[in-house]
C-alpha cells in the first residue's frame, strides 16, 4: 500500500522535474523574433519589412484569348468578363538601420531600455528584462513619434535613451 506522505513526495518530485530551466540571458523570449543582423565591416542593421496591401477593384479579365492570323490580322477579337481583380492600396516597404548588434541585447540591457522608456512614458509593463510584446510597443511609439516606424530598436534610439555611448567623434557641438 503506497503511504499518503510518499505520494505528496512523489508527485512534489514529478512537478519539480517539468518546470523549465532557469532562464538564461536571451531577451527574445519568441524565436521567430526579427533580430539584428551583423554586416562585415562588425556593425549591425535590423530590418522592417511592412508586406503590401492590397485590395479588390472590379476589372476586366481576358478569359479568351484573340485570335490572329499569320498575316496580323485578329480572325476573333479576345473576350473579357468583368471581375474583382486586385490592386496595390500601399506598397510593400523595406526599412534598414544601424541597430544594436545581438550579442548587446542582455537582460540587463532591456531592462535598462525598459526603465528608459517608462521614464518617457511610452512603457508600461513591469521591467522584465525580455523584449516582449509591451517592450516592442514601446519601442515602436517612441520611433514612430521620431519618423522610424519599427519596433525594433535603432542604434539612433539607443544613444539617444542614453543605452549605448555616443563615440566622440559623433557628437555635435552645442
């Protein structure tokens, strides 16, 4: 007969061994996550890609093709139906720009990125140190507001924040 506290025991086991392991210093908790890319020279570009839009107008179709003689001239002219046929309403876009290189995105990183954010008011969930939803949010209303519709973070963004350091040789005088 299997004793009440050995079960508790057993089943306390059993749990601890389906948790997940502790989490590392990966801020993209979403794999497919968009990511900065390393370019030769060592810097890094992120890329937005926004897909175009379409939408259905009502057009001709060419459902029978002309026919044409040898000497050019059309024996049956081509038969059309009306029919929705699509149309581009906004084009697909492709933005790129300096970003900060993966291996700078830590915990500690994002988490610096989240208290910088809340400050300005544009975040605001709790500081988790992931690039999440909200993170990605706030990232994207705060370049938006400045002409960079991405919720990917800029190189640009970050000096500005006061994330990354500004190389000397950058900085305007006042």
């Amino acid at each position: 007969m299997i004793r009440p506290p050995f079960l508790a025991a057993l089943l306390a086991s059993c749990l601890v061994a389906c948790t997940g392991a502790m989490p590392d210093d990966n801020p993209w908790p979403d794999i497919d996550a968009p990511r900065p890319e390393r370019l030769a020279d060592g810097t890094c570009q992120a890329r937005e890609v926004t897909p175009a839009v379409y939408e259905h107008v009502m057009g001709e179709v060419q459902v029978v093709q002309a026919e044409i003689a040898e000497d050019g001239t059309v024996l049956r002219p081509p038969i059309y139906r009306r029919a929705p046929v699509p149309r581009v309403v906004t084009p697909r876009e492709e933005l790129i720009f300096a970003s900060p290189c993966p291996e700078d995105f830590t915990t500690d990183f994002v988490s610096t990125l989240q208290r910088a954010l809340a400050a300005r008011g544009v975040f605001h969930g709790p500081v988790s140190g992931m690039l999440d939803a909200p993170t990605t949010a706030a990232i994207r209303t705060w370049q938006t507001e400045r002409g960079l519709p991405s919720g990917q973070l800029s190189l640009e963004t970050a000096r500005f924040l006061g994330i990354i350091a500004t190389p000397i040789d950058q900085i305007e005088p006042a």
